[in-house]
C-alpha cells in the first residue's frame, strides 16, 4: 500500500494516527534541527517535519529532497504548533518516521504554484507538469463535475447516450473538415466529425426519442481564445418536441448546473430575444446583459441637424453613454478612438460629446452643431450632467452597431462592470435563415442547411429567401455563446428546396446527404435539438478567459501541441502506404 490518506484529507480529528502519504514535494525548509516538506497530491499539501534530534540520518535525507520529487513518507499526526487557516490540512502535520524516495525530479522548468513564473508556451510544452498546479486541476475537476451533472440530468429525463462514429464521410459546407486519409481506400478520405449533426438526426428516425452525447467535435479553423481544433460539446436532439420544449428543458440543465457548481440560482424563466432586437440594442448575436450601454440610434438627432458632412452621409449613426465619464482626459480619448480604428473594429473614427458635471458641453464636433442639438441628443440618450456620450456612423447598419459592440465591451472591461461572478442568460431566437457570403457570393445557411424555417416565412423561399427566419436559438450566458441549436427539417421535399437555395445540384446533394434525405422516406418525427460547447461552459463557470485552462492538453493558437510536437510530418513509408504523394507550395506561390 503506497498510501493509507491522501494529503489533502488528515484533520486535528487524526491526531495520534500512523499514516503514509505519497506525493510530489512542494518545498522545503530548514530552520534550525528541524527539515519542514510540504507534500502535494491531487488532494491537497500536507506538512511533513523531520527531527534532527530524533533520527538525524532521516532528517539529512529530507534536506536532500528537490522540488516534485516522489515520495512517500510513513509518520504519526500531530498537531501542529504554528497553524495555518488558509490550509485545511493546517492544524496537523506529520511527525515523519520513514521516508523513502519513490522518484527523483529535474529542477521544473518553472514553478509548480497558481502563481507561476512560466509563460503560456512553456507551461503547454511541459503541461504534464502545469497539470500539477491546483488552480489548472481544479478546472479539470469542475470539468468533470459538469460532466457527470448532465449526464444525471438528462438521464433523468430519458435521454440516452449514444456514441456516433469520429470517421465519417466529409461534409465540407461549413467550417474546414479535417480529413483522414483511408489505406485500404487509396485515394480516398474521412472526415473528422464537426458535429455529430446528421446521424442525431438519423437517431431520430431510429426512434431514439432522446439522444445524448459528450461528443469530441473537429474544425479546421483560425483559432481564438474560446476556440481549439477539436472540441467537445454536449449534444442532445429530441424527437416530437418543439421550440419551447427544448428551452425548457435545457433552461433546467444550465439552471442545475449553476446551482450545484456555484451555488447561483439563476431565474425561473429567462428572456429571449429576437436576433433582430439583439443587433439593434447591442450589436451582437450574444449579447452581455451585466450592464446597460444599451445602443440608441441618433439618425432623427445628428442627421441634417448640422454641418458635420460625416453624419450627414451616414446610414447609421449610433452611440453609447458610459455613465460619470465625461472627466475623461484627452489621453483617455485618443486611446478609445484608436481603439475603434484598430484593423479588428474597423470604424473611421470616434466622436465623444461630453455633458460636464457644469452643466457645459465639450464635444470633438463642437463647430458642426448648434447647442440645441446637444441638448437634443442628451435628452435621447438619457443622459445627465457627468455622463459621456460615444459616437459612431457608417454605411452599413449592421457592421456599425457591431463596431459600436467592441465599444461599448471595452468601456465594459475599463469600468469594470463585467463582473465574472455575475451571470446573465438568456436565449436569442429568430436568427436569419441565411446570411450573405461575399467570399462565396451567395446565400449560406447561418447555421447548418438542416434548420427549419419559420412555417410562416416559408413561402418567401422562392421569392425573398434572405427574408426568412429559422426555428433557430442560441443560449448566451455574459456574452458568450455557450451553446444553439434549432428545429429540424424532417420532410424531404423541404429538405431539398433547402439544398437548392444553397446552391447544390440535387445530383450535390445526394452525393453528400442522400442517406439523410433516403432516411426520411420512412417516417421521420418532427424533431429539434442543441449542443451546448462544454469548453466554454466550463471556463465560463470557472471564470477562466481561455478554453485552453479548462482542456487537459490543449493546442496553442497555431493548433499546434507543442508538448507532443504536433502536427508533424510523417514517415516517407506511411506515405507510400497511403499511396500520397505530397507538393507542398511555399508561402509565396500559395
């Protein structure tokens, strides 16, 4: 038995106990004739004191030990003199009689403590070791808590989970699928899945009423902080269940998640939104409801009323009022209207109005506007003496109110009003059915081509198709998306249109979904579904800022794991048995 207790469970209740312990050694201290170890493992440190005058030999070996070397030591609890309240092993030590070294370490290549000295890619490459780190284990553990929390949910509400097939057929409308060359098929390729999308649906045609699974998802796109290549989602479908249905039960599955992960009791109902409100009050899809700055449109005010030829071309004029900020200096400004010039906003410029706690008005327009207009434009914006009111225009509705979103969530973050303690959901419904692609020139499914439509927009198909709303819905929690999902076409006729608006030959669409569209011959339920990324949710519960600290062995923002050293080439004789011969192009001719 390499242990009897672990190191994070002896309490003064022990005392007098003979135990073993083993772990990784956190530090040591010398102080006089006695050797202090504090002793790590999953559980928690325990300090383990060696007596120069009981047993110097034992206590030599104790300060030969090195940081994480594996050891295990026997010893009686004892209470401990000097108690620590910030440990809830800190009223006992150990009182060691036996020590015996299980493994050596090398010096780590950085420090094993939540405040480590080591930088991302160092900690990534040696993960192993930051893995070590109670602030890192302590995401896993959350991380496995949700997990099992939804599995007893939806268990408990009938769902079954069903593992669906990692290599499937390639289905490239969407995001890049990555591909998997077949040997026993030359010239042929899996795909790895994006979704488990179509053979949830295939369930349901199966009769599978209500299908689970904590499903590993691949894309190949550019990456961000709240995305990896591969992924996991919680990924449920539902057979005879309509919009409401769904939200219910899956308001249920947030709601229990909250509660017994952080103890938030989230309301009973929560909002929905429409896609169309959510992009006029704050010109996003996922809109964070911790704070107002809610967008107010200021055509009616600014336009034609002055000289400012900015506005007055305008299709869209927008501002924000960040509450007792009009004693921003001019420093503060010019970092916010060069924050809205940067390539990732995209706006031309910021225009600032203050409303001074004086009662006078400073604005970067002043010459453009008589003072009627600002009292005007106060009055529209709701805003009072102290109060400071940004600006923002351009040709395009839409792409100024997401412009004036990165605005209004950086004065979020500079005033400190998003609080990662404060949880706000909701759901956002009525999405577009298509958006535009200009790289594509032509209509794309927002979601997946598999959605929907709204019953009563279905005869614009055929004669305004960007026009029409899908069944669709997103759960957003602070901003984040964490998860959608949407009614599902069940009839083959519709299924088709769907594919033609999307530019498939019907002979395209066999090809690709014809098992699909043959399945609904025989009897499909009108059925719906969502998924929920897990990645996400776990690193919003656990106030995390990358997806990265809640996933065992991440990718780094190239999507390369740089612990494994991958990806990697491979041996010239896989490939000749692959029968794949490579061109690699240089950045140049590419």
């Amino acid at each position: 038995m390499y242990r009897t207790n672990t190191c994070g469970e002896l309490r003064l209740s022990d005392a007098g106990r003979q135990v073993t312990l083993a772990g990784w050694v956190q530090r040591v201290r010398k102080m006089g004739g006695m050797t202090f170890v504090d002793l790590r493992d999953r559980y928690g440190i325990t300090q383990l004191v060696f007596d120069e005058s009981k047993d110097a030999a034992l206590c030599e070996n104790a300060n030969k030990l090195g940081r994480e070397w594996c050891v295990q030591v026997v010893g009686t609890v004892s209470e401990r003199q000097s108690k620590n309240p910030k440990m809830p092993t800190g009223d006992i030590e150990i009182l060691a009689d036996r020590l015996n070294v299980l493994s050596e370490s090398d010096t780590p290549p950085f420090t094993i403590e939540d405040q480590t000295d080591g930088g991302d890619e160092l900690r990534m490459k040696y993960r192993y070791l930051d893995l070590r780190r109670a602030c890192v284990r302590k995401n896993l553990e959350l991380r496995h808590k949700m997990t099992i929390l939804t599995r007893n949910y939806l268990d408990s509400h009938d769902f079954i989970e069903v593992e669906t097939p990692i290599l499937i057929g390639s289905t490239p409308e969407g995001a890049r699928d990555f591909v998997v060359p077949s040997r026993m098929n030359p010239g042929q390729f899996y795909a790895l899945p994006q979704s488990p999308q179509t053979l949830k649906q295939l369930l349901m045609v199966s009769g599978f009423d209500r299908y689970f699974q904590i499903a590993k998802c691949f894309r190949d796109e550019d990456l961000r902080a709240d995305r990896q290549p591969e992924f996991t989602q919680i990924d449920c479908e539902m057979s005879f269940a309509d919009q409401e249905d769904v939200l219910e039960i899956f308001e249920g599955l947030v709601r229990y998640i909250f509660k017994e992960t952080r103890g938030v009791e989230l309301p009973a109902k929560l909002q929905q939104m429409t896609w169309h409100e959510a992009m006029r009050r704050f010109g996003s899809d996922k809109p964070d409801l911790r704070f107002g700055m809610e967008f107010v449109e200021l055509m009616d005010v600014l336009k034609g009323t002055g000289s400012f030829p900015v506005f007055n071309e305008a299709e869209y004029i927008g501002g924000i009022c960040a509450k007792g900020c009009a004693n921003y200096t001019r420093k503060q400004l010019d970092e916010l209207t060069d924050f809205v010039k940067r390539p990732q906003v995209g706006a031309k410029g910021l225009v600032y109005v203050k409303f001074n706690e004086d009662g006078t008005v400073k604005s970067s327009i002043d010459k453009f506007y008589e003072p009627e207009v600002w009292q005007k434009l106060k009055t529209a914006m709701g805003a009072e003496d102290g109060d400071l009111v940004l600006i923002l225009s351009g040709d395009k509705a839409n792409k100024t109110r997401t412009q004036l979103c990165t605005l209004r969530l950086e004065m979020g973050d500079r005033l400190g009003l998003r609080d990662k303690n404060t949880f706000e959901c909701l759901w956002i419904v009525d999405f577009p059915l298509f958006e535009w692609s200009d790289e594509e020139q032509r209509l794309m499914a927002t979601h997946h081509p598999f959605t929907l439509p709204n019953p009563d927009d279905i005869p614009l198909l055929d004669t305004a198709p960007e026009k029409v709303r899908a069944v669709a819905y997103d759960f957003v929690c602070n901003g984040v998306e964490l998860g959608g999902g949407s009614l599902r076409i069940h009839e083959g006729k519709l299924q088709e249109k769907m594919f033609e608006i999307l530019g498939f030959t019907p002979e395209k669409a066999m090809a690709q979904f014809g098992f699909l569209i043959n399945a609904f011959k025989y009897g499909a339920p009108p059925h719906a579904g969502l998924a929920f990324g897990l990645d996400r949710f776990v690193s919003l519960v656990a106030g995390l800022d990358s997806i990265r600290d809640c996933i065992a062995f991440p990718k780094n923002n190239s999507g390369r794991d740089v612990m494994l050293d991958a990806p990697s080439f491979i041996d010239q004789a896989q490939l000749d048995e692959l029968q794949i011969q490579l061109d690699l192009h240089s950045d140049d001719e590419a």
